[in-house]
C-alpha cells in the first residue's frame, strides 16, 4: 500500500524511516529545468515500510530533509544529479551518504553504453517490467493524484534497493567500490557548483 502525505513526513513515521540503514527516493517535477520548473512530489520506498508519497507544498519539509542530510541511512537515487538539483534549489539543504544507480551502471557498462534508463536496467537486472506511459508528463501539482499517476510514482523508488544490490555486485567484482564511493560522495559539490551556475569546472 503506498501512503501519500502533503508538505512533510510525518514524524512518527521519520522514526520509521530512519531505523532503516537504506531507502530509495526519487522526485517528480512540472518540468526538466530546476532553474525555473517546480518539485512537485518526493517519493521514499523504506523495507520496513513500504512506498510513500509526499506531495510537495510551500511549506519546508524538515523531516523529509532531516532524511536526506542523515549521514546514518543510505539514500538511493536513479540519475541523483536531478533530483538533488530540485531538492537543493527549493530548500537549501545539504544532503549526505547518497549513492546513484546511473553512475553504478554506467561505472560497470562503460559510459557510451545505452541502456542506463531505470526502466531498461530494472528489465535487464531484475526481469521488472515498469509501464511509463502518459503518466510520466503528467502533471504532477494536480489537486488529486489519479491512480495510475500513484503506480507509476511508487514503482520508480520500489525497486531501486534490489537494482542498487545488483548493481552494487558488479561493482565489487570489478573493484570499482573506491571509485564509485568517491562518485557519490561529490554529487552534494556537484550540484553546488551547478546552483552557482559554474557547472563542470574540471573542463577546458
């Protein structure tokens, strides 16, 4: 069953939450640009809870962000850069111990390799079939959130630990821990540098 709350995580469940050593999260937006677009909702998928939805408000979600900056549970992102770029623009937040299935892909497949989307990974990885469909573009500040929009947004963070584990595998084997490590561990400076408008000060 997945759960839906607005503007904040309830704090009885953030205690739930927090017991947990990994969650899954992801967001979704009314647009692809965090400079000028909206987050709209953040969804979390704990073990020890199941998925929830949090309806995005203007109010500042401190339990939510209490969450994400808890060096102590390991926050799994699909394409983190993305979501953190909405999270930090609308709250300013510092966000610690994250870890990004994208960049565990494209670490074990190469880079120039295709198929990093999480619907092509969780086919090829875990035999899970996700439907994207219109609910993708829809619009996610709606009054209400139709079913199918609810489905769709559950399914992106319930089988992120699993892809996450498979993932992580590959990255053991090929002796890639240290690297993928030091990865996560710049997307918080990453996303400061884009918010100040530098961007990618390491090229030419």
């Amino acid at each position: 069953m997945t759960t839906i709350f607005r503007d904040d995580i309830p704090t009885t469940v953030l205690t739930v939450l927090e017991t947990s050593p990994i969650v899954a999260c992801d967001t979704e937006t009314s647009g692809l640009d965090w400079s000028n677009d909206r987050l709209e909702l953040c969804q979390i998928f704990a073990p020890t809870y199941g998925p929830l939805l949090l309806r995005v408000g203007d109010k500042r979600p401190t339990n939510l962000i209490r969450l994400i900056q808890d060096p102590h549970v390991k926050k799994v992102f699909h394409h983190a850069p993305f979501d953190l770029a909405f999270m930090y623009r609308a709250w300013q937040l510092e966000p610690r111990n994250i870890v990004c299935t994208k960049i565990a892909s494209k670490l074990v497949a190469g880079n120039r390799a295709r198929e990093h989307s999480l619907q092509a990974l969780l086919e090829s990885r875990l035999g899970v079939k996700v439907r994207k469909g219109a609910a993708r573009t829809s619009d996610w500040g709606a009054l209400s959130l139709a079913p199918e929009q609810v489905e769709y947004a559950a399914n992106d963070v319930k089988h992120l630990i699993p892809l996450y584990e498979s993932l992580l595998s590959d990255i053991k084997a090929g002796e890639l821990e240290d690297l993928y490590s030091r990865c996560c561990d710049f997307l918080s400076t990453r996303c400061k540098l884009d918010q100040l408008g530098l961007g990618d000060i390491f090229s030419y």
